[in-house]
C-alpha cells in the first residue's frame, strides 16, 4: 500500500498505552496486538481486560505484528502518519478501505469524520495538498471550534455500542487539540503583554472544549490511553494560561477525578486545594462554582477529613474575598 501506513510505518507505531515500546505482544484469546509485553504483563498481573475490546487476557505472544490496522484493534495510526495521510489520500476514502466489508462500521466512523470536514476530497473547501497541521489550525478559529464541539457531542451519545470505538474516537480529537497547541505558545516579554495574551478569548474557547473532554474520559476510565493525551493537552493548556488561572485550575481538577487510585487522587486534591488556598487573596483565580463542585465530589470521601477541612477554609477564604452576596 502506498502512503504513510506500510510495515516499516507500522514497525515503528508505539504502545498505546505507554507510548514508548513498540507493541510486540499479540493477547490470547482476542488476538489485538496494539500494547507491549511489559505493559501486557502488567495488565495481567493487575486482572485487567484487553484495553481494545475488553475481553479477559489469558495469554500473549511475543512478536512484531505489522497487519492492517483493523487487525491491530482499529486504533488509529500516529499523529506523523495522520498528517502525511492528508497529502495523499482523503481521510474517508482510506477509512473505507481498512473498514472493507464492514459497511455499517465504516459509515459510523464516515459520520465522525464528516463532522470535522478533515480530508482532500469532493465537497471540502481545503485542498488535497494542505497539510493536516493547517487544517488543524482552522479548527481553532473561533468560527470553527464549532466542528470539534459538535464531535464531542457525537461521540458523548450511545453512538458506538463497542467501546473500543468510541475510546478512539475520542483519542482522534485529543489529536487534533494536541496539534493546535503548539501554535499557541506562552508569549515572553512584558508582564501586560502576557497578561493579554493569556487572556485570549480563542485559547480559552479551546481549554473549555479540552475540558469537555476530560469529563468524557471519566466515561472510558479503563482506557489510559485517552487518558495520556487528555493530561498532554491539559498540560499545553496550563502553559499558555498560567497554572494559578481559574480555567487551568477547573481543568486539573477535572483529571483529578478521572485518574488514578484513590490514595493518589487525594494526594492530587490536597495539592490542588493547598494552590487554591495562596491563590485566594487574587482576583478572578477560583471561583465559587469550582470550590462549591469540588466539594460536592469531597463529601463523596467523607474519610478524608483532612481534605474537606482544607476545602471549607478555602471556601470560607473566598467568601470573605467575595461578599455574603455571592453565596
């Protein structure tokens, strides 16, 4: 097959869930071989299923697998393979191939990427030879951003009855938000310039649709994968508003819902409430509405007194700052 995915492209795919070995294990009995042997053993150790169709793993095989990426689990390919995808063949005409003899899967995912409007073919106003970086960029003028909110919303129905799908599909628009930061770095200079910068009303459309998705991640909580590129755009997020801004604080508290144990998730809300507590004392940095939601998912914990004492001294903090009136 020419273009971007061949075997050499395939050797060199990463683990999707540590984005680091390539995926050499090939799991029993489902057949997916989209993780490595490291990471196969661990879900192993931990009982956990196969990260593609979850379906118990009772054994794996060692070996480099380089077939179709239906074959591999239907995740997509790498964010390099994707951009070059977009100077040969359109996104749809390539998904009907893979997605061969299986008309209805292919028009589910032809829905998904209609919403976007990414390909070179008939009926789309960009060109076959734009690249996939500017098409990217186009989504995050405010004009635009309406394409990525409406993907969402597809993706956050019961549009895929197979789980697997709709993980990938929120992993494609991770993507394309992990793609446009870049282009919105952190400006150096005068402390107003940044101020203005900061304050730029298309990052901050852009950070409220990242955050969108974290809520959606909450519903894949099996799949780290999703994970791992929600917290990269997360953290592109918070470098270009500041990490004490109310948005990146409402972001972080949002992942910290989502991820990890519970002893770790508290460790996470106690450092997030000890950086509310300083930033009190700032205008516009927390407001009530996240305070009075964190607390809410605080009372879930009642075991964690500590926590919730913190959570009332910053909530009794702000009130002082605020007024009665805001209550």
């Amino acid at each position: 097959m020419k273009g971007p995915v061949h075997e050499e492209e395939l050797y060199k795919d990463k683990c999707v869930i540590c984005f680091v070995n390539v995926p050499d294990a090939q799991m029993r009995p489902c057949g997916h071989s989209a993780v490595c042997r490291d990471c196969t053993r661990e879900l192993m150790t931990r009982s956990q299923p196969c990260p593609i169709c979850c379906k118990p793993i009772s054994s794996f095989e060692v070996g480099v697998y380089s077939g179709n990426l239906g074959e591999r689990g239907l995740w997509l390919t790498p964010a390099r393979n994707i951009r070059e995808l977009a100077t040969h063949e359109g996104f749809n005409e390539y998904f009907q191939k893979q997605f061969s003899g299986n008309e209805e899967l292919y028009l589910r995912w032809k829905e998904v990427f209609d919403v976007l409007e990414i390909e070179g073919g008939e009926g789309i106003y960009y060109t076959v030879k734009e690249t996939m970086e500017r098409q990217v960029l186009r989504i995050t003028r405010s004009e635009d951003l309406v394409k990525l909110r409406a993907l969402a919303e597809l993706c956050s129905q019961d549009f895929f009855d197979d789980k697997s799908l709709l993980v990938v599909a929120w992993r494609r628009i991770l993507e394309v938000l992990e793609l446009a930061m870049p282009e919105e770095k952190k400006v150096r200079g005068k402390k107003k310039k940044q101020q203005k910068k900061k304050n730029d009303p298309r990052k901050l459309e852009i950070l409220d649709a990242c955050r969108a998705l974290g809520v959606a991640c909450s519903k894949v909580r099996d799949f780290d994968d999703a994970r791992q590129y929600y917290k990269r755009a997360k953290e592109g997020c918070e470098e270009q508003l500041g990490r004490d801004s109310e948005k990146a604080l409402e972001v972080t508290s949002s992942l910290i819902m989502v991820t990890g144990s519970k002893s770790e998730r508290i460790e996470k809300l106690r450092d997030l409430l000890k950086r509310m507590e300083r930033a009190l004392g700032e205008e516009n940095v927390v407001t009530l509405e996240t305070l009075n939601a964190l607390g809410i998912q605080l009372r879930l914990k009642r075991e964690y007194e500590e926590v919730i004492k913190v959570h009332e001294r910053c909530l009794a903090g702000r009130m002082k700052v605020l007024g009665e009136d805001h209550k």
